[in-house]
C-alpha cells in the first residue's frame, strides 16, 4: 500500500510516523503496532520521522493540523505542481 493510500484520511502523528516508516522500508519485516514506533526506534527515530513529516509539509505532499488533534493527512491538491517525472 502507497503512503497516499496511507494517508488519505487525516491521520494521528504516531499512525503517521508508522506509515512513513513502513512506506520507507523500516519496518518491512516487523510486525508493530502503531503505538511501538517511538519504542522500536527510541527518540531519535521518533524526531527523524516528524523531521521528514514536516518536510513533506513543506513540499506540499502532506497537510498537517493541531486540531483536534497533531495530525498528518495525504495533500488532496496535486502534490509538488509543477514538477514532471521526467528531468529536462
């Protein structure tokens, strides 16, 4: 499953980070929940995927709200306008 896929509805950050990890590769031979993220990965890989979660808000592939609750969702516009696959 893609992380748009993932993603499609506004998502708690701890489901988020899953995701994002999964959809990395991260967790591909593990069977965790959710709520073992922080756990399995201890603080700095907690920050890492809230780091490159807000990087991706930045880009415009994520929307991001605090309420109600901090939350991640798949950008419903088109993500990154503009850009093509193919380089020039």
């Amino acid at each position: 499953m893609a992380l748009a896929d993932d993603l499609a509805e506004w998502t708690d950050v701890d489901s988020a980070q899953y995701d994002l990890g999964r959809a990395l590769g991260l967790f591909s031979d593990r069977d965790i929940s959710t709520g073992q993220v922080g756990v399995l990965g201890g603080q700095p890989a907690r920050s890492g995927a809230l780091r490159h979660a807000a990087a991706l808000v930045r880009a415009g592939v994520l929307d991001y709200r605090e309420e109600p609750d901090y939350q991640f969702r798949w950008r419903t516009a088109e993500p990154l306008e503009g850009l093509t696959a193919e380089p020039d």
